[in-house]
C-alpha cells in the first residue's frame, strides 16, 4: 500500500481498521460518560430553575426560561465538544476508545487530527449519523469501512496495536 495507489476493491488508507464492535463499544462507553455529565447538569440546573421560578415574578420566570435553554443548548453541546476535544489531542482517543485500544486518524496519512477538524468531525457526527443510525452502520457496508462522518471528514478509525498513541 505505502508504494503506489490501491487497486479497485483494495482499502485505501491506514490498515488495519478498528471493527464495528470496537467501535459500538466505545461510543457505548463515551455515551455513557456524556449521559452522566448530562444527568449532573440537568439536576444542578432544575433545582436552580425550580427556586427561581417558585419566586412567581414574571422576571424570575424568564430567567427560569432561559436557563432551561441553556440546558438545553449544553445537552447539545456537550457531546460535540467532548468527542471533539478528545479525538483533537494527540492521542485521537475519548475515554472509550483508549478503553477499547483504538484512536481517530486522518486517513490520508494516519496522523492526529488538529483538534479544529476533530470538532467538525463530531459536530458532523452528530448532525447526520443521528438518521435512523445510518451514518454508524455504513461502515459495515462500505468498502473504506468508514461512517458517513469518517468520510466528509477525512478519518478513519484504527487499533492502536497498529498505530500507537
């Protein structure tokens, strides 16, 4: 692979890939963290906008919605920025993927990805792969073995046994 470009049907890009179950177990123990953070958040929050908005004033009762917007807003970008800081540091690995021994790379050249790329990358995650899960599951399918955010962004995933930290 390193001396010329892959025939038709050969994988192009770093090799070995990391598997499927790789990584469903991964984002199953990402998932999990972000849903704890998630939790503790949502409970410091609703007892903050409960005492504001039992004051009854028409003014604490905006204030009370507008911090359950920001909630909101950090429920959605919590994930976001911890794949994307995770996967932007040197290593290419959340707390799940280093569990797991596999790490983000860039597919062209196996290296890290600038933690700017490694931010789109999530955001893209979690903007199209959400569909029925079908940006996940294309990897199972696709000749590249990537998701559909390995592919607008440039990445792969691969085992560290191969690629180490």
């Amino acid at each position: 692979m390193h001396g010329g470009s892959p025939s038709a049907g050969q994988l192009a890009g770093p090799l070995p890939r990391a598997s499927f179950g790789q990584r469903l177990g991964a984002f199953a123990i990402d998932l999990g963290i972000i849903l704890v953070a998630e939790i503790i958040i949502g409970f410091i929050f609703g007892i903050i906008i409960t005492a504001i908005a039992n004051t009854g004033s028409g003014v604490a009762l905006g204030v009370a919605g507008l911090l359950g917007l920001i909630t909101f807003l950090l429920y959605l970008a919590i994930p976001i920025v911890y794949f994307g800081y995770m996967e932007g540091q040197p290593s290419g690995q959340t707390f799940g993927k280093r569990m797991l021994n596999i790490r983000v790379v860039d597919f062209t050249n196996a290296g890290p990805l600038p933690i700017g790329r490694a931010m789109l990358r999530s955001l893209v995650r979690s903007l199209l792969s959400g569909i029925f899960l079908l940006g996940y599951l294309w990897m199972l399918w696709d000749p590249q073995q990537q998701t559909w955010h390995d592919k607008l962004i440039g990445t792969t995933v691969v085992p560290t046994s191969a690629y180490p930290v």
